[in-house]
C-alpha cells in the first residue's frame, strides 16, 4: 500500500464531525453500533455518514474511505491503536471511544504500555481542542491514556477480563482489585473495581454503566439494549456507542433501535454456507477475544481455525493463555495453517479433535450448523468462502 | 480488595495421582505471563499424569511465599516493569534460592532468564524517562544482560547440548525449536553453560549460544512455549527434578509439529 502522507488525512478529515473508535477487541462492532445510531438519528439523509464499515482503519484505509464520500459531513471512524495519536492531531475528532488494552500481535507490539502512552501524549497536546472521550473505567490503561483529555465520559463495563493489567500503568506498583461478584452458578459477573497499592490511580466513577443486560444512563434510567449480536461483551460496547452517540446529538432510544439493526458487523457473528456446512463466524484475535468468543461457540463440533500471518501475530504462544480445556467433551476440527500448534494444545488440554489444515476441507460434512472461531486471516478467508 | 487470583483454570491436581506426588510451580503468573510461558507448567503437569504420577501445579503470586515443596520452579516472559516487580519480590521471598539449594530445578524463559542472571538492563530510549536501568537479578545463572542492538523477533533452532555439554549431532530430538522476542542481550560468564547452539535466530547476544545452565537452573529465550515444542527438554528437566529415567512418551502430535516448525524455521535459512 502507499505510504500515505498524514497531512493528507488531515485535509480529508477537515470540515467534518469525526466520532473514532480505537481499542484492541470490540472496534468494528463498536463503530457499527454507532454509526447504526448515527443512520438512524439521520433518517433519509444518510449519504452524510461516512463510516470504514469494513474494518480497514490504518491511514490509507481510512483516507481510502473518506476520499470516496467527500460530501458526507459525519464521519464514524474505525481506528487501529498506532494510529489514534495522528487522527487525534490532524483529524480534530469531537468523540474518541477507547474500549481497552489487551496485549496481540506481540511480535510487533511487545509493550502495549507504548501505544497508551502515545494516545495521552496525543489527548494531552490537544488540549481544549481535543475529543470527549468515551472511555472503558475497567481497564487501568485505558483510564490511565485517557486521563489527559479534557473531558472523559467513563464507562463501567463490567469487564472480567484482568490478566493484561497487574501493575499500575501510571507508577508500576501492583493494582488492587475488589471481589469480583460471581453469579448463583459461581459465573464471574463483575470483574470488581481496581485501584493502585501506592499511587492515586484508582478507577473512576462511572456515567454509564453495564449491568448484566441492561445499561444504566447518567441520568440513572436503564436500558436494555437487546442487540442482534451476541455476548455480554457487545452489551459493554453498546454501552460505549450509546455514550457515544448521545455526544453526537443522538437521542438513546434512536441510538437503541439503529444499534439493533447491527447484525453481522465486518462479517462478525454472521452465518454462511461453507463447503456444504452452516457456519457461524467468529472473531478472536488474542486472549482476552478468545475469553469472550470460545463461550459463545456452543455448537456440538467446534471449528477454530488458527494462523500465524502479520495480522495475527505471528507466534502462536498465546495459544497456551486460552483456556481451552472448556472444550472437554465436545467434537473439535482444528485448522488454519498453525492448526498442528493447536493440535498439540488440544491434545494438552484433553480436548478430543481432529486436524484438518485447509480451511474449506475443515468445513465439509458437518449435517449440523458449527461455530467456528478464527483469528484474523482466516477469519477473512472463510468471510470470503462463505460470501460474507 | 486482594491481588487478581488468576490461573484458577490450570492450578490444582492433574492426572490419576497413583504415583509419587510431583509439585510444579508456577511463579508470578500475573507478572511473568504475556508470552504463554505458562503452557511449559501445563506440559510438565500432564506429562507427569500421563506417566501416573499425582502432578500438582501451585501457582504463587506476588506477596504469597514461595512453596518450599516444589521440584520444578517456572519463571516466564512479561513487560520491563512487570520484570523489575518481580525480581524484587523473589529476592525479598528467598524461595528460589532456598530451592536450588536443595536440588530443585528451576526453568526460567525470556525474561525470567534474565532475572536469573546477575544482572539485566531495562528501559526504552524512545520515551522521555525511559533511560537504562541495571537491575541486580537473583544470581542463579552467571549470565549478564544488557540492551542490545535490535530486537530479536523470530522462529528460532538451536541444537541442544543436554547433559554433556558438547552439541549432539546424532538426529533431530537435540534441536530445540521455538520463537524469540527479545530487545536484551545476554552473556554468559564462566560459571554458565550455553544450553544450545543456535542454528537459524539469534538467541543470547547473536554470538552462536543459546541459553545458560548452571546445575539445575536453566535459562532459555524461546517462548511457544518451548516445552510443548520441545518434549525432550519438558523430559529432561522431570529427570533432573525426579533423579530418575522417564518412559518415553510418544505423541504423534507433537512430532507432527515438530516437523512442521522445524521445516519452516530451515526454509527461513
């Protein structure tokens, strides 16, 4: 791809209202979720929405899209985490939704704390000119980045997932957290609020917050978002396009019923034929995706399909941090280039499966529909297979 | 509030548990635990069970002690700050010293490695107050780290030296295959055995070596995590705990792989 001069990112953002969305898991569905709200607020004007719907969001993709809709004066931007600092700077956003920090791709990004850093240099030198941010108050290095903007709507999330973050990104001491609350059958429902041991760090109060299904506004009044995409996970999400949309001027109830049209974001939760099969399509690029996806595959034969390509990282040692053993019992097809790592994984764990590399071949013959769970590459390559 | 408790799904008692009872320990997971290091505790865990031993595995966190009772200590990769935390909390816990010290073995990858050493420098030139460090490491392996020129990123193959410390030649079970990630340099000093010779990577300093050994404590790069890659040192280090000879114990999955990573990393070459 062209290397692309980021003056010139900053001359097609210029003159529209700009709301991005960065954060390692969550950003696609995130950014459809608020563009949906945005479409919705705009009934029949919709060609004023400008929105990366496919998930490119490095500078030429990004450029790419806005290039082609010149006209429209909104724009909902999909952003990868390196380049929030340079959108910050040149694209004057009004909202910037940080969903959280999870460590991927380690081989290129061995300290996310690098990535955080740059996000509040970014917030801080923009000053009263940079964004309201909407930011996830569970996760230390998000609240952390985002303590240098002008304004921050934080959000509880209720976010489990505390394995990426046991120091304290500010001084380093180790963090504190709170019980977590475990639902009757003993299922954690609340990853428990955090502070630092030494410094002042601690999580901040929550304007909105997640509460099993349902999101609770500033003014105290719940909404239950009942999304068309799965997982308590996209319930947190929701609760962050929902603060965002409400900044752009959205009333929730019209955010709510654009959200809900939200269905296979980027070909995410989305179902096709492939090779004669159904198949359900899930993403999971690290640990903390894979804590959210494998519990929604619930299918009795469970495809995972693994690969080893720049876009997933290529070491597939965190295959080890997945805990994979839930699949006991169940009828497992490991494929994808690096299916041989899982198998060995599997085998490992106790999991019973077989091992079919090529993708298409993985998928042939199953009489029942089957979850499958990909990292990234395949993830595109079964969206391709099965038209999605 | 309490520190997170984290690997509530690997912890506890593997296997049939007829056998002698086995304690692996897996040490500051919290810290030590972003490159999947801890899949090298749950391949020692379950190849004691399949073998009929009762396979316990402790994880310990920052501000717990140490179990005096473990055979096979893990120590694993993780960030500079996490790194620094945890050497402090061993050198205030004295648990590891007081293991080798009675014949335990201790494995340590990445980052652990160089908290074994003497001592290892941390820090990032590309942000304000991101200057060097030289932190005092445990002392374990006569080995120095300081930054080096470039990031080692990358499949890597050594051939491993076992217990005779000269390169065994004689077939494919010697060579050690995993993947680097790693911005320190480490030499060894006269006390430290290099574990391997690397063939394709760059291992300690880029100066042909590969880890360090000094008695029953082992150091090594590579994450994959190497023992679920590399069988006969997960073997090797049991024995060394154990004092006895293991059963081979074939998998054809795992020399499938095998085959696999060592056909990709010589392609690389």
């Amino acid at each position: 791809m062209l290397r692309l001069d980021p003056a010139a990112l900053g001359e097609l953002v210029a003159g529209r209202r700009v709301a991005m969305v960065s954060g390692t898991n969550g950003k696609t569905t995130t950014t459809h979720f608020i563009a949906a709200a945005v479409r919705e607020a705009l009934g029949p004007d919709t060609h004023r929405l400008v929105h990366n719907a496919d998930g490119a969001n490095l500078h030429g993709g990004i450029a790419s899209e806005l290039s082609q809709q010149p006209r429209a004066d909104l724009a909902v931007l999909e952003t990868d985490e390196r380049v929030v600092a340079d959108l910050v700077r040149l694209g004057r956003p009004e909202v910037l939704v940080l969903l959280n920090f999870s460590r991927d791709q380690l081989d290129r990004h061995h300290e996310i704390k690098g990535l955080g850093r740059s996000w509040r240099d970014a917030l801080a030198a923009a000053g009263e000119d940079g964004p309201v941010v909407v930011a996830n108050a569970d996760e230390p290095l998000i609240v952390w980045a985002a303590q240098t903007a002008r304004k921050v709507v934080w959000v509880d999330t209720a976010t489990t997932w505390t394995q990426d973050a046991s120091l304290c990104p500010q001084c380093g001491a180790p963090l504190l957290r709170e019980q977590p609350e475990r639902g009757a059958d003993g299922t954690l429902t609340a990853g428990g609020d955090w502070r630092c041991s030494r410094c002042d760090l601690a999580q901040p109060p929550a304007a909105y917050r997640v509460v099993g299904d349902t999101v609770v506004r500033p003014d105290g009044s719940s909404v239950t978002p009942q999304l068309n995409v799965p997982g308590g996970f996209n319930v947190s999400n929701a609760a962050c396009a929902l603060a965002a949309a409400e900044l752009l001027g959205v009333d929730p109830e019209a955010a709510l019923t654009g959200m809900r049209t939200v269905t296979a974001p980027a070909g995410r939760f989305g179902t096709a034929t492939i090779s004669g099969s159904t198949a359900r399509l899930l993403l999971a690029k690290n640990p903390a995706g894979w804590a959210e996806a494998l519990p929604l595959a619930t299918s009795e034969t469970v495809v995972l399909a693994i690969d080893s390509a720049a876009a997933d990282g290529r070491d597939v040692s965190w295959l080890w941090d997945v805990e994979y053993e839930q699949l006991t019992g169940r009828s497992v097809v490991a494929t994808g280039p690096r299916a041989q790592d899982l198998a060995v994984r599997l085998a490992y764990a106790g999991v019973e499966h077989r091992t079919v590399p090529d993708l298409a071949e993985a998928l042939r013959g199953h009489p029942a529909p089957v979850d499958v769970v990909a990292t990234y590459t395949p993830f595109q390559r079964l969206r391709k297979l099965g038209g999605l | 509030m309490s520190t997170p408790s984290l690997m509530n799904d690997v912890a506890g008692t593997y296997g049939p548990g007829d056998g002698p009872r086995v304690e692996v320990v897996l040490v500051y997971q919290s810290l030590l635990g972003i490159y999947g290091d801890r899949g090298n505790a749950t391949v020692l865990a379950r190849r004691l069970a399949w073998r009929g031993f009762d396979a316990v595995l402790t994880v310990v966190e920052p501000g717990d002690p140490l179990p005096d009772t473990g055979q096979v200590y893990l120590l694993g990769g993780g960030e500079d700050a996490a790194q620094i935390s945890a050497v402090r909390a061993l050198q205030a816990d004295g648990g590891l010293h007081r293991a080798v010290d009675r014949g335990a073995v201790v494995f340590a990858v990445c980052a652990g490695y160089q908290i074994a050493g003497r001592t290892f420098t941390v820090g990032d030139p590309t942000v304000p107050g991101g200057e060097d460090q030289v932190i005092e490491g445990l002392g374990l392996l006569d080995v120095t780290t300081t930054r080096g020129p470039r990031r080692a990123v990358g499949e890597i193959l050594s051939r491993w030296r076992r217990s005779s410390g000269a390169p065994d030649d004689a077939d494919d079970s010697a060579l050690l295959s995993g993947f680097e990630n790693h911005g320190g340099w480490t030499r060894l000093g006269p006390d430290a055995q290099p574990l391997a010779d690397v063939e394709v990577g760059v291992g300690n300093c880029a100066d042909g070596t590969e880890g360090a050994v000094n008695g029953t404590v082992i150091g090594t790069y590579p994450h994959g995590p190497v023992l679920a890659r590399n069988p006969a040192l997960a073997d090797h280090l049991l024995e060394l705990a154990l004092g006895e000879e293991l059963a081979p114990l074939p998998r054809p999955e795992i020399d499938a792989l095998r085959r696999q990573r060592l056909a990709a990393v010589r392609h690389l070459r």
